[in-house]
C-alpha cells in the first residue's frame, strides 16, 4: 500500500464514522439511497374541504399530500438522490436519464399547496451526503423560518430533520429552493413549486389551473450527472424536469378560462415563453396580483431567472404550442463546437471521411431540421438535438416546449386526446395549381437550392482569405469531429 491509497482509505474511514454519528436516526445505510423518477403526473386531491378553489395541476409531476394536526397543515419534504429521467425512450431513441438531486423521489420537487391563512408545518428531511436547506422563495414569513443555511438557521445535516413552521400571510405562485450550496443542489434538481389560494377570492377560479417550472441543465453527451459548475453553456431546458418530447400536453375544452402559472428557476437563463394562437394577460407575479388597469394582452411573457409570472386565456380549439422563444432552448443537447457549415456541398467529403472514421455523415449544410430524423446511431444517454414525430411531420423543436391541446370534449380520465383534425379548408397544405394559376402567382425558375458556397482556392481572384491548409481529424468514443486550419 503506498501512501497515497493509505491516506485515501483512512479519510474514507474517519468520513464513515462521522457520517454515523451525523445520521443516528436514519441510519448510514439509508443515505444516499436513490429514488426513481418518470415524470408521471400523479395530481393529488384532498379529501379535506377546498372551497373556492380548484387544485393546481402540474404536468409531468405532482401534488404533495398533507393532513391537519391541531389546526396545521402538516407536509413532510425528504431531500434525496433521484434517478430522474428527462424525455422518455422512443422508436428512434433511448431515454435521456441522469443522477440528480431531488425531493421526494421527484426532479423537480412536489407542488405545495395551500390556502391563504392555513398555519403550515413542513418537515424536511435530509437524505442527501451533503447539509442542506430549504428557502420559502417569495413567502412572507418570520427571518428564521427563511431557510439560509448560515444566515437564519443551521443547515439541516444528513440525516437530520428540521421543522419549518408558519402562518401564510399573502396567495400567489411561489417556489421553494435549497439554500445551501445553492449552485450544486440547485443545478441538480433541488426546486419546486409552492401555490398559496386566495382564502376570499374576488373572482371564481379557473376552469384550468396549471403550473410549470423552468429549468435549465449541461448534461453531456453520454454523461449521466448533471454538470453544476456550469455557468453558461447549458444544454438541456426543461419544463417541470421534462424536455419535449417528454413533457406532457396542458389540456382544456374551447372557451375555458385556463390559467398557467410560471416559475423559472433556471441557474442562468431567462427564458421568453410564447403561446401561439392566443393573447393572454399576465394577471400576477410572486409580488401579488397585477390590478385590471395594468393588465394589458400579450402572446409573450419574459420569465427572469427567480420570478413567477401567471398568464390567463380563454382556450380557443385547435393544437397549440407553447415554448420559449429564445432558440437554442428549444433544442436537446445542443452544442457549438461544430463549425458553421451552411451551405457547403459535401459532395464526395463523406466517401473521403469514412476511410478514416466509418459511419461519418457530414451534416449541418442545410441546417439543423434533420438532426432528429436522420436514424443516425446515437452514444449511449444521448438524444437527438431536435423533436419526435408529429402529425403531419416530423417536429424539429425540442427542450422546453409542450402543445396546448383545446378540445371540444376532452377523454373523462383525462389522457392525452390525441392530434386536433383540422376540418377542411383549414389546414395549410401544398398549393394546388389551378389556384397558383386563378391568383397569377408566378414561381421562380431554376434550382430550388441556394448554390453550394466553393471553396476557396489560392488562385481565386476573389478570394480574401487563405485557404485551408489541412484537416486535423479528432476522435474520442463521444463525438467525431473536423476541425479546418
């Protein structure tokens, strides 16, 4: 044994045995046992009275159950390890799963609900090889209550439970958090969603109630641990801890009132969360509701990083989508270290490629449309950067976008409808000619195709720039790649 491998085996042994004395009542065997999570959405409904409103509905996760003890609404948080998987396996893929952190075996976290004027008492317990704590973002509540670890409270050591206990004084959209060592166990899963009714409210509740969390992530390509030291190049936008083509459709009859109430807890990113089809109002924010008279109709509502938002709309028939706006948060696993090679014909470059790295494809020249269509071998835990298979096409957006499915019936248990079926003469489709001819739309002649951009030579008058003088080959087990000097 050299010194090395000794002081190593000794540190874990001295870890071990302050791990047992932190952790006496749950037991060293019980930490960091993993929970699975598939995003299936398990809406919970009290047994208990809830006049005057209707519960909140969170697609791809679920309600966190609670009884009443003495007057208080009593919720139980475990902190734990969650084995979480981000889109489903399909015919033209594996799933995407990664080791996260999470609570109650779910990435993100259950919904919390509860009325205005409810005392709540919340345990948590922690699970987790690390301390932690939970904040309450947006709750008004006593400073020791507020969940810094360090600042208003001691962290909650593994295995340890702490009790957070409080009357809610304000109804909103509010979202809950740890707060220690925020940028680990936050960039690991470590969020959900807290929904606070109104306890006399002014108007009637919605016919659809729903809530969403954004999020953003860096899982690369084959890896299964979400990268928390990550700062700017994320790739991977969730709602609720899904990507499409693993987030659940938001459902609703035509002319319901249906209310979407956002949080974005992503580490980095805004996001611009645009629904087609509709107008809709942002009607509150974690600060409290928005009166009337400063309401006014949007298609688009920007969600800063460590804000809710709540938009309202009534539901008009039809298959809509709703995603952010900013583009590369609608792709999986989107990466930049590919060069730019629009418009560039590959013609004969494959053949050449191949000799070297078999199966090469050169793509991109034509755009990124076919990443997801194209049947190429994928590595192991890794996705198509764009869609699934849709009606009529196949669908090139991915990450954080969903379809807003209105329908004039919807199934009584609540599953997925199915594809809206657009009556005749409402469908865009392929123009006949006979109309092209009645309209005088005369059609451009020649290719279809922008010309493919040459390559440069030294003797090219035109030419700027100097050539390229060779082609460096890289290859590791993930990615094959050219890199032009």
């Amino acid at each position: 044994m050299n010194r090395r491998t000794f002081f190593t085996g000794a540190a874990g042994a001295a870890g071990g045995a302050l791990l047992a004395r932190l952790i006496p009542r749950a037991g060293a065997a019980e930490l960091g046992k993993t929970a699975v999570s598939t995003g299936k959405t398990e809406p919970f409904i009290p047994s208990q009275n809830w006049k005057g409103y209707k519960p909140v509905i969170t697609p791809n996760g679920l309600t966190l159950p609670w009884k009443m003890v003495n007057g208080a609404k009593v919720f139980h948080l475990v902190a734990e390890p969650v084995t979480h998987e981000f889109i489903p396996a399909m015919e033209d893929h594996a799933n995407l799963v990664a080791e996260c952190w999470g609570y109650n075996g779910r990435v993100h976290g259950p919904t919390i609900e509860a009325v205005e004027g409810d005392r709540v008492r919340i345990y948590v317990t922690n699970r987790l090889s690390a301390p932690t704590s939970i904040h309450w973002h947006g709750i008004l509540l006593p400073s020791g209550m507020d969940g810094v670890g360090g600042v208003s409270q001691k962290a909650i050591q593994p295995g340890e439970t702490f009790k957070y206990e409080y009357t809610l004084k304000q109804h909103g959209t509010f979202m809950y958090h740890s707060h220690h060592d925020e940028m680990t166990q936050m960039q690991l899963g470590m969020m959900g969603l807290f929904i606070v009714h109104p306890k006399n409210p002014t108007d009637p509740p919605p016919d659809r109630d729903y809530a969403i969390m954004l999020s953003d992530w860096k899982i690369e390509v084959g890896a299964r641990r979400p990268d928390p030291n990550e700062m700017t190049d994320f790739n991977i936008f969730t709602m609720n801890g899904r990507a499409f083509p693993g987030t659940q459709p938001f459902l609703a009859r035509v002319g319901d009132r249906v209310r979407i109430r956002i949080g974005n807890l992503s580490s980095m990113s805004h996001h611009a969360i645009h629904l087609h089809g509709h107008n809709f109002k942002v009607v509150a924010t974690d600060g409290g509701e928005i009166p009337e008279a400063g309401q006014w109709p949007e298609t688009t509502v920007i969600m800063p990083v460590g804000s809710t938002r709540t938009i309202e709309f009534t539901a008009i028939e039809g298959d809509w989508v709703i995603h952010c706006h900013m583009l590369h948060h609608v792709m999986n696993q989107m990466g930049h270290t590919f060069g730019n090679v629009l418009g560039i014909n590959p013609e004969g470059l494959n053949e050449k490629i191949r000799k070297l790295i078999p199966g090469y494809m050169v793509m991109g020249q034509d755009g990124m449309a076919d990443m997801g269509d194209m049947g190429m071998a994928l590595p192991r835990n890794a996705l198509p950067m764009v869609g699934a298979r849709g009606q009529h096409d196949y669908i090139t957006m991915g990450g954080m976008f969903t379809i807003v499915k209105v329908r004039e019936e919807l199934p009584a248990d609540g599953s997925d409808p199915g594809w809206h079926k657009s009556p005749p003469g409402t469908l865009a489709e392929l123009a006949p000619e006979d109309d092209l001819k009645r309209d005088g739309i005369q059609l451009p002649k020649g290719p279809t195709r922008t010309a493919a951009i040459r390559v440069p030579t030294q003797n090219d008058p035109l030419c700027s720039v100097a050539p390229p003088k060779r082609i460096v080959l890289v290859k590791n087990e993930v990615t094959a790649r050219i890199k032009i000097h």
